[in-house]
C-alpha cells in the first residue's frame, strides 16, 4: 500500500491527474440522480484528486471519497470546497477498507481495478443502488494489462445485478448496473 500511495501522492502534487470528469459517469450520475432523492449517499472509489465527488455532490448526493492517496484527497477537498460543496474523504487503501452493506444509492469507480472487491462493491448497494464502472479493457493501446478489465468481465461478475448498460469500445469498459429492491447478490468469480 506505502507504494501505492507514495505513487498516486507525487502524481496528484503535479496536478496533470486532474482531468475533467468522464462523460460516461456523469451521464451515469445524472441516471442515478433521477431515481433517487437528494442526500442519498454515493461513494466514489479511487476519487483521487476529486473529479467526480465533484460531480456527485455537485447533483445532491451526500459524496464520499475514498483513495490512498492524502495529496489526492486534498486535492478533492480543495476542488469541492471551491463550489460551496461537501464531500466526505475516508485516506484508506480499498483492499483494506470494510464497504459497509446496502449503504449506497451509486457507487462510482472510474479507471481503478476493484477486481478482488467486486461482491463487496455489490454488496454496498442499497436496493435499488447503482454500480457505475467506466475504466479500461484489456487491449487497451495505451494501458498495462495489470491494470484492465477482462472482456466481458464486469457483465459476468455482476450478472445478478439488472444490466442497463454494458459496452466495451475503444478500449474501455463502461458498465451501469442496477440492484434489485429485493434481491441477494452472488458475484461470479472472472
């Protein structure tokens, strides 16, 4: 983790990792804004310096943040402050952080790998929660291979959640599921 964090700490200091936020998610969040109310709780995973806790607190959702990166959380601090916006910030590695069950109205993961975190993402769900994964698929020109999806592997994984989008072009994966209201989840293993 030490590594991870030292990593993403001098990436977030240069600033260059900011970005604006993805098109895919915030059309997601907009989906997901309309079916629930304001102040329902959303999470975005690897949030990093903040581009899209901005958006999630910027549409109603009570955000929170959660990276290894303290330099990046400043960031995002900073970024949404800079709105007249609040976001919760949890500095916790994923692979460590316990997600707590059927909390979260939308949970967002954009350009991180949460393979090993996979029933514990569904899990957090709230009945009726949406999963909203846009990040990279193998054979992307420009991304280690440790770093991508499986083809078709986010449709497998969360295959007892509904579906309501599911594309892999141009070397990414951009994945909307949604949680029944009364349904348990299993997740298949990749």
């Amino acid at each position: 983790m030490r590594d991870d964090r030292l990593r993403w700490d001098r990436k977030h200091a240069d600033k260059t990792h900011d970005g604006e936020a993805d098109a895919f998610a915030l059309e997601a969040i907009a989906l997901a804004r309309a079916a629930w109310p304001a102040g329902a709780p959303a999470l975005d995973v690897a949030c990093g310096a903040g581009r899209h806790l901005e958006a999630l607190a910027a549409a109603g959702f009570r955000a929170q943040g959660i990276d290894v990166s303290p330099v990046g959380l400043a960031r995002a601090r900073e970024r949404v402050a800079a709105r007249g916006l609040h976001a919760d910030l949890i500095a916790a590695d994923l692979d460590d952080f316990p997600l707590p069950a059927g909390r979260y109205a939308l949970i967002l993961v954009v350009d991180y790998l949460a393979r090993g975190r996979f029933t514990d993402l569904a899990s957090a769900l709230a009945p009726g929660g949406f999963l909203v994964v846009s990040g990279f698929v193998e054979g992307h020109p420009k991304q280690r291979a440790a770093f991508c999806h499986f083809r078709g592997e986010l449709r497998r994984a969360f295959a007892s959640l509904a579906i309501v989008r599911d594309e892999e072009i141009e070397g990414r994966a951009r994945f909307v599921a949604r949680k029944s209201l009364s349904s348990s989840v299993t997740i298949a293993r990749p």
